[in-house]
C-alpha cells in the first residue's frame, strides 16, 4: 500500500537520516512511498535521489499559507497513510477523522505531547518512549511500538578504505575508537573525550585514537577540551558524514557515550551491524536493548572514569571482544533486521486502515 512521509527540517540529523534509510528501505521491499520535505532543505537537495519527493514551504507552525500548502499536497496523493515526523510536519498536518486517510505520527524522543495529539495513531521507537506517551494521555490502544533497523553492512570499498587511513595517517598498531552523532549535549561527546583522555596513549600495544563523526554547537568546545586535556593530537573531528560506512570498517571499537535523556542511539545498531565491539553508557536506549557484558559493555551516564574503564576493559580482552561481536550480529539478525522491521510497518498500516 503506498504511504506518505512528511519531514519539515532544514538541516540533517538523526530523524532527517532514518526517514532517508527508511524510505529507501520501504522501496526496496517493493512499497510505494511518497516523500514531502521541506524547500530548500538538505534532505531535498541531497538525499533522496530516485524517490517520489515534493517540496513545501513549512515556514513555520503558525503559517496558515504553510498548513494551505502542506494540505494540497496530503489532498493529491492517493496515500492513505500519512506519516509525520518531528513538531514541525505533524503540526501543519490536520487530516479529519474518517475522511479516508490515517495521520500517524512517529516520535523518535520525549517531546512535549501537544503538537502531537491530533494524530490518528504513534509511534515510538522505544518500549520507554511508548508507555510514556500512554503516561501522557495518548490512548494506548493508539500507540504502537516500531524499533528502528540496522542497515546491513556496506561492502567494503579497499580504495576508499586506503584513503580514509592516509588522511587519518592510521598506522597498523594503532586502535581507533569511532562514535557518530550530532555534537550536542544529549550525545555525551564531552564526557567521552575526559574518558579518552584517562586513557593511556598506548594500551595492550595499541596506539588508542578517538574519530567524532557529526557537527554540531559544540564543536568548537570539543575542540577546545580536547586540547586542554592534552589529546587533540589523537582526537579527529571528521564532520558530518552522510555515508558513515567506511568509518565504521575502519573502528576497531565503537563508543556511544549519550546521557540519559537519549532515546534510543542507531549507533548500537551500526555497531552490531558492523560487527564492531561496542561500549556505551546506561541511558534510557541502551537500557532497553543492551545488555552488560553480552553484547556491549555498559558503564553509568557522564561517569568519564567509569566509560574509560569499560574501554580499557575491551581494548585489553580480546576474548571479550570477539563475545560482544558475535552476540551483536545475533540481536541484529533476530531483533533489528530491515526486513523484520519493514513487516512491522507493513501490518500497522494494514490494522490502521482497517480501524479507520
């Protein structure tokens, strides 16, 4: 059944780069999937290629000419699911009850519920998120749990993979620690680069360094702690990357350091995905789909001395390693596969028109 998907952002992060990753993957199991973003914004500049996308203003939530707009839009399509994601597109989307089209908003974090409740239906991608929007007042027969997927692994390009280790100057003993997401506060950067810098520079005969994949506000401060605390020379800011994949080839290990208002972190899944020994900290996400020891090592939220411990802990522990990668591929193959995933939606869609 063809479905509709509304995005209002300008720039790109973590919501913005699910709905490319899940459109694509709706098409490629044979769905029909209409795109509406934002004019002029990343996503429709440079990230949807090849997928049936128009542009709207959505200037603001309180432009009437935005909402007009928006509604043309909605009323061409011959989707009858129209899924909104973030404040801005479910705020300018208004579908009337038993007109013939189902609004499903899907929150991807513990946003403040009013711009929401017009919704026909949600979804959380947590089982945390879910009960607190039924704590919330959302109707829980209305709210449904979708966990997001992880995508498959890309080949390897050896040619990029060479390039990449030449501008990072990568010698073979040394051991890189990649983490990706935007720099701000909620990702933890701050308390991983203190973790980092507990660390000795060389551990078990490893040279330890540390890649910052994302931009963000805090760059600049990142930047400048680092070199404060005497690690800059072995810290790389790589920017925001649209393809991560090579960077996550070349990790010997993945860290994911958010604090706990974090709502579920794709980059446990990349981990798994990438076959790469994870450790992350104990914010609400992890705490629902890691576990300590089996498939990530876990250590308190902006505990620096603990995150640097639970590092060294894998670095030193080969056997350790091997056990968290081999548990990770089995979570993603039973719990977070694209086609598992895909299926989920598939039969919400089907229930929701049915109710309609």
């Amino acid at each position: 059944m063809k479905s509709l998907h509304i995005l209002g952002s300008k720039e790109m992060g973590g919501a913005e780069r699910w709905l490319v990753r899940f459109v694509r993957a709706m098409l490629h199991h044979g769905e029909s999937v209409e795109v509406i973003v934002r004019r002029n914004s990343d996503l429709a500049r440079h990230h949807l290629d090849g997928v049936d996308m128009r542009e709207s203003p959505m200037r603001t939530v309180w432009d009437p000419l935005s909402r007009w707009q928006l509604s043309r839009l909605i009323a061409a399509s011959e989707a009858p699911i129209v899924q909104t994601y973030m404040g801005r597109a479910t705020r300018l989307t208004h579908l009337e009850r038993g007109r013939g089209k189902v609004h499903l908003s899907r929150l991807g974090g513990y946003y403040k519920l009013t711009p929401f409740r017009h919704a026909h239906a949600w979804i959380g991608n947590t089982k945390g998120l879910c009960d607190w929007m039924i704590r919330g007042g959302l109707p829980a027969a209305r709210v449904h749990h979708i966990t997001n997927f992880a995508d498959p692994a890309k080949p390897l390009d050896a040619e990029v993979q060479h390039a990449l280790r030449q501008q990072l100057m990568l010698q073979p003993e040394d051991w890189l620690i990649v983490t990706a997401g935007r720099l701000i506060d909620v990702k933890g950067q701050a308390t991983l680069i203190d973790a980092f810098s507990q660390l000795p520079a060389e551990l078990a005969g490893k040279r330890l360094r540390l890649a910052l994949l994302g931009d963000g506000p805090l760059r600049e401060a990142l930047e400048t702690r680092a070199r404060q605390l005497g690690v800059a020379e072995r810290v790389h800011f790589a920017g925001w990357q649209h393809d991560p994949a090579p960077w996550f080839h070349l990790a010997d290990m993945v860290a994911f350091p958010s604090r706990d208002a974090e709502t579920l972190g794709n980059v446990i899944l990349e981990a798994w995905a990438y076959g790469k020994p994870l450790a992350c900290t104990a914010f609400r996400g992890a705490r629902e789909i890691a576990r300590h020891g089996q498939d990530a090592w876990v250590s308190p939220c902006d505990d620096a001395l603990a995150l640097a411990e639970g590092m060294r802990e894998v670095i030193t522990n080969d056997a350790l390693q091997h056990d968290l990668v081999r548990a990770g591929a089995r979570r993603i193959e039973a719990e977070f596969s694209e086609t598992a995933v895909i299926d989920q939606y598939r039969a919400l869609y089907a229930q929701l028109l049915d109710n309609r």
